[in-house]
C-alpha cells in the first residue's frame, strides 16, 4: 500500500522540480513578497512624519476658517474724511 501511495507522490514532486513555472512563480512570489516588505517599512518610518503634516494642515485650515468667521475687519470712521 505504501508503495502505490509513494508512486504518484514522487511522480508529483519529480514534475515541480523539473518544471520551469514553479520556479518561476516561486520567483513571483518572492519579488511580491518584497514590495510589501518595502511598502510596509516605509509606511511605518513615514506614517508619522505623514500623520503629521495632515494634522498641520488640518489646524491652519481651523486658524483661518476662525479668522474669517470671528475677526472680520471692523469699520474704522476715517478722521481726516470727516472734514
């Protein structure tokens, strides 16, 4: 029983071995694999230099929406156009 079980299975393994597309898939995936390593590294060194510029932007636009809501210029009476 072991023997027709080891007959297909070496079978299987002598055809990924001799076949091109596994290794180039294996490479594939190696390549992909890679990337996310480097996407990931640099979101994380990143992220926060990121996060803190939105914060940035995020108070001068509340500092000027305040500016324009609360301190519109007055009108100042001109002295010298009273006369």
């Amino acid at each position: 029983m072991l023997r027709t079980l080891s007959r297909p299975l070496s079978a299987l393994i002598a055809f990924f071995r001799s076949s091109d597309e596994g290794q180039g898939l294996a490479e594939y995936g190696l390549i992909l694999t890679l990337i996310a390593i480097v996407a990931i590294i640099s979101l994380i060194v990143i992220g926060g230099q990121v996060s803190k510029m939105i914060s940035n932007v995020a108070v001068v636009k509340a500092r000027i929406r305040y500016r324009v809501r609360y301190l519109r210029p007055t009108t100042v009476a001109c002295v010298t156009c009273a006369s």
